[in-house]
C-alpha cells in the first residue's frame, strides 16, 4: 500500500532533550516536507526537500533540522525542543512524475508532540 | 508577503445551502493554488487545484488574479462535506518547493 508513514505518533518529552521524529514514504517521490499544525495558525512548512542532499526551509525552520540522505527517508530532528514546539507534525511527499499532473502531496498520519 | 488568507475559521450551512469557502492571496509571481481537506480523522489529502480546472465532490474553485481569490464553492452542501478545508498556494513553476497554506476553515453542514 502506498502510503507515508511517521514515529512515533505521539511524543511527551522534556525541555533540551533531543528528539528524531522519523517519516518514510515507499512511493518512491523526490518531494518531500514537514509541517506543523497550530490552532488558528493552520499549516506552516519547516523545511522541505526535492530530492537526495537537497533541502530548504520553509516559514518556519527556526529549532529545526531536517536531512534527507535516502529517496524514502526525511526525518525531523529537535535538538534542543522547547515548550513553543509543542504541535503536530506532519511530514508529505509528492513526485513531479504524476500523472495526470496534480502536484498532489500525499500526507502522514501526523506526530502529536508535547514538549514540557 | 506571501500569504494565504482564509477570513472565517468557521462556516456552518444547512444540508442543500450554496457554500462558499473564502481564500484571498497575497503573491508576488505567478501563483499555484490548490485545496486541500481533511475529514475527521483522515489525513489531509488534496481536493483539487486551480490549474487542473476540475470539479471534485461538486466543489468548484476559480482563480481570480485581479480580486487574489480563490474562493471554493458548491452549489448544494452535503453533510459528509462537514470537514477542515485549507487553501494553499506555491509559486506556479516551484513544485516541490515552499507550499504556503492559510489558517483554514472548519465547514460544518447541519441536517
């Protein structure tokens, strides 16, 4: 089944404590991103990446990392986490191959992230 | 700026009323805007986009580049329309790159 798939769904951590939230995709897509989702704020991209060692920040990077050494791999990396990271994520892909042409993201399920 | 701007946070028509879901822009270059939904407890998914001129679940949206508007409408609400909509926008030669979304709409269709 084509799908996107992210862990830890959900995620309790402590202020300072480094975390990886991973997301892999098996539909073979270059394009990949990370979004968070705040009440009244919507969706905001923080970093995405068009294909292998490619990547670029979104609105919002600040406290982020991302890499992206494997087509399916994109993971999200905390290293110091703070209380304003408290959110949930959501990581996407997509593939300049579709067809017809849709430039349709696919989505993850979402990590729900609590940083005390 | 680039911006995306949905004005109401909450939409609430009965079953058969017009729907209107507002999505005003704000973009230097050529724009790409797309909608997206999410049901209850589904994953976000792409409803339609502007370039594709279609009609998805009898939801329509038309690009207007001189109001910066697009604006989602379907002539006759259904209850399983009841759903999170946002609007999204990305540079029209840019796939794959920043995607800006707005604040989204919560459509609720009452029987």
């Amino acid at each position: 089944e084509a799908q996107v798939t992210q862990n830890p769904r959900y995620l309790i951590t402590v202020t300072g404590k480094k975390l990886t939230v991973t997301c892999s995709q098996n539909m073979n897509h270059e394009y990949m991103s990370w979004y968070r989702q705040d009440p009244g704020l919507g969706l905001r991209q923080i970093y995405y990446s068009m294909n292998v060692e490619v990547t670029d920040k979104g609105d919002v990077p600040e406290g982020y990392k991302v890499s992206r050494k494997e087509k399916r791999n994109f993971p999200l990396i905390l290293e110091s986490p703070s209380p304003n990271q408290t959110s949930l994520y959501f990581c996407a892909s997509s593939s300049p191959r579709e067809r017809p042409p849709r430039d349709t993201q696919y989505f993850g399920p979402g990590t729900r992230l609590t940083v005390l | 700026a680039q911006r995306v701007t949905q004005p109401e946070k909450l939409l609430s028509v009965f079953k058969g009323a017009p729907v209107e879901l507002k999505c005003n822009y704000s973009y230097s270059g050529s724009p790409e805007l797309f909608w997206y939904v999410q049901y209850s407890r589904q994953r976000l998914q792409l409803l339609l986009r502007h370039i594709s001129r279609e009609s998805i679940k009898g939801f329509t949206a038309d690009l207007n580049k001189g109001e910066t508007s697009f604006h989602l409408k379907k002539p006759f609400a259904q209850e399983e329309d009841s759903a999170m909509y946002y609007c999204a926008l990305r540079g029209l030669y840019n796939q794959g790159g920043k995607l800006i979304f707005g604040q989204g709409t919560e459509l609720s269709v009452k029987p």
